[in-house]
C-alpha cells in the first residue's frame, strides 16, 4: 500500500470517529503546526503524519467511556497507543515505523518529555493549539458537555493557567516565537471577559 493510501484511511478514520464533530479539525492544525516547527529539521513525515492523527483517539466519543466517574479516572494513552498500532497496521503503515509513533503519542502532553524529534515536534504542536484563539474555541466548545466544565466561570482557570504555564514548557524556539502572539490573544480575551463580567460570568 501506497503512503498516499495508509493516509487516506487515518483521514478518513478519523473523520468518522473524531466525535463531537468539532474534534476532528484539531487533528489538521495539529500536523499542519508541527510541519512547520519540523521545517529544517531532520524528522519523518510519514511518523508525524499518524502521531498527529491518531494521537487523540481515546477523547473521542464511542472511545471513552460513557460513566462520569470512569471517566475522571480515565488514561487515553492506552487505549490510544494499542488502538493505533493495530490500525496503523492494517492499513499499511510501515511496520518499522511504529515504535515511533508509539513514542511520540506516548509523550505528546505538556507534562511529558518526548525522546524523539517528532515527538517534540507533536507535543509542541499541542501546546500551541492550547493557546490563543483556537485555544479559547476548543476550551469553550467544552463548557456543558464536559462534566469539568459545566459554566463559563469552570473553564476560565484552565484558559489561564495554559497563558501561564504552557509556553515555557516548549522545547522549540521555533514554538516559543509562535506562542507570543497566542499568548498575547489568549490574555486579551481573558482580560475582556474580566472587564465585561466581572464576577457575574456564571
């Protein structure tokens, strides 16, 4: 099989399963990102590629589970990790290729620190799609349907400590010059949300 044709069935794939639908765009963003932070880098596009889309497929819905508590316990990355091996195969990734994946789904989260370059790449990519005003969609988009985020004033804290806390944590001063003006945008909504709400936000 063809790298054209494994990565039609991971698009495709994911567009079906990537539930709520509002999920499946991160899944782009996130390749396209971390493409540009690879620019110059000696990487494989081919492991990027299937880490980027594949790395979230425990947060879906139909993956996770259903029951509240189960899920506040819940680790996607098992999950994730067995479920793209397999499928990956199947489709006709390059079997010597998918330690690599592994590794750098197994590390794309902030508090992770990734031992191979694509997943540097995928976890500052990550990071960056926390920030700024896609950071405040994806956060938003939560409020109601997340049982952490069940008002406006829940997600708040999460908006603010990614404004402070998530730009250092980028390996990649190619990352860290793309999450300024994140971090400016991020800061200015939060700053308005203050002015306009005050502590009436609910």
């Amino acid at each position: 099989m063809t790298a054209s044709s494994w990565r039609e069935s991971v698009i495709a794939f994911i567009r079906a399963e990537a539930l709520p639908v509002d999920k499946y765009g991160h899944q782009p963003r996130l390749y396209a990102i971390a493409r540009r932070l690879g620019e110059g880098l000696e990487h494989d596009d081919d492991v990027l590629f299937a880490a980027a889309w594949m790395h979230d497929l425990g947060v879906f819905a139909g993956h996770r589970p259903r029951d509240p508590e189960e899920l506040a316990r819940w680790d996607h990355i098992p999950y994730t990790l067995a479920l793209t091996r397999e499928l990956l195969t199947q489709w006709g990734f390059p079997t010597t290729k998918l330690d690599r994946v592994h590794e750098a789904i197994r590390t794309h989260q902030p508090q992770d620190e990734p031992r191979v370059i694509e997943g540097i790449l995928l976890r500052d990519a990550d990071i960056l799609e926390q920030l700024g005003a896609v950071g405040v969609l994806r956060a938003v988009a939560k409020i109601g349907r997340d049982t952490r985020y069940p008002t406006f004033s829940a997600v708040l804290p999460v908006l603010l400590r990614a404004a402070d806390q998530l730009p250092g944590k980028l390996h990649l001063t190619s990352a860290q010059q793309l999450a300024k003006p994140r971090v400016d945008a991020l800061r200015a909504f939060l700053s308005a949300v203050e002015n306009e709400a005050g502590d009436l936000l609910f």
